[in-house]
C-alpha cells in the first residue's frame, strides 16, 4: 500500500514538472504561459531593449512586444508599454480604434466582452473574418484591476461605459489569431510581473 501511495505522489510530482509553462523576460516584464504540448516558437519583435517615442502629451513611452508562431505562422503577439508616469486609457477609444481595425481587415462582425485576463477584469475584442477565423485582442494596466466606470457597472457596452477609464503605467497587449483551445490556453494562463530591478 505504501509502495502504491508513493508512486501515485511520483506521478502527481511529474505531472507538476513536466508543464510547459514558459517565461519570458520582455524588457522590464516577466512573461509567463502554459499552452500545454503545442509545438509552438517564440520571438522578439523590434528592438530587445524596446522602443521608446514620445507621445503628442509629452510622455516618454517604451514598447516591447513578443511573438508566438506555431509551424512558423503568428499567432499571438504580446506587448508591454511602460509610460514615464500614470496614464489613462479610455474604453470609447480603444472600442471605436477596434471597431475600426475590423471594418479596415475585413472582419464581418466585432463584440466587446469582459473576462478575467491575469487576475485583471479585462474586455476580449472578439472580430471574426468572412473565412471563419478569429481574433481576440484585449488590453489590460499591471497597477489595475480592470476599467473603473463612473456608475460602477462596468459591461464593456460602447453607449454605456464611454466614460470608463484604465489607469496605469504598465499596459499589456495580447492579440491571438489562432482557435479557440489555443487563445483559451493563453488567457487562462499567461501571467506578466513587472520586475524588481532596483
């Protein structure tokens, strides 16, 4: 019985182990996500040490952004912006900027849902092209829990939630083309820390 205890602990020991949960150091981010035993790469897109510009307010912004393929086609891009200081980002611009994308890529139709992305109460911009495929993008503010709205009933609606604001100097950006298991698997799983590095 002992024998049998012990090697079903050994086999719960290399279940945990045996994961493929990858981090990923993106500029001052670690980057972590588990898309299980896919075949998947993943590369630096630009400049290693980011890219810094200067925003029309007079804010100093650097982006880094990272890329996952599988069989050497991309299917998400993850990046991570850090502004010199706190920045608002607002739910009615982001919403009509992907109301845009869609209409400009050729997408037949473009909601907005909220989820829980990290721990953060994020919005899924979920477009669809005429050839079936799929494109979730969403948003989110490391310093954040998700949007605050004035009325406090955040549902992602572009009438309702215009004054909605996201808050931060962190923002992370993940875009998926790819099916559903695989964008499932990302958004249960990923994970972004800004690093400690005083």
């Amino acid at each position: 019985m002992k024998k049998l205890i012990f090697v079903l602990m050994l086999v719960g020991l290399l279940s945990v182990v045996q994961g493929s949960k990858d981090v990923v150091e993106l500029g001052p981010y670690d980057v972590s996500f588990d898309l299980g035993d896919l075949n998947y790469t993943w590369r630096f897109v630009g400049l290693i040490d980011g890219e810094t510009y200067e925003t029309y307010s007079g804010l100093n912004v650097t982006h880094w952004t990272m890329e996952i393929s599988i069989d050497n086609i991309s299917v998400c891009m993850i990046s991570g912006s850090q502004y010199s200081e706190s920045v608002f980002s607002e739910f009615g611009d982001i919403y009509d900027n992907n109301i845009k994308y869609s209409l400009g890529r050729g997408m037949i139709d473009m909601d907005a849902i909220t989820r829980v992305v990290d721990s953060k109460n994020a919005v899924l911009f979920v477009g669809s092209y005429y050839d079936g495929s799929t494109i979730v993008s969403t948003q989110y503010a490391l310093e954040s829990d998700g949007w605050l709205d004035h009325d406090g009933r955040f549902a992602a609606n572009h009438w309702s939630d215009l004054d909605a604001v996201l808050i931060g100097r962190n923002f992370i950006l993940i875009t998926i083309v790819a099916d559903w298991d695989l964008t499932r698997k990302l958004l249960n799983t990923i994970h972004v820390e800004l690093r400690d590095e005083s």
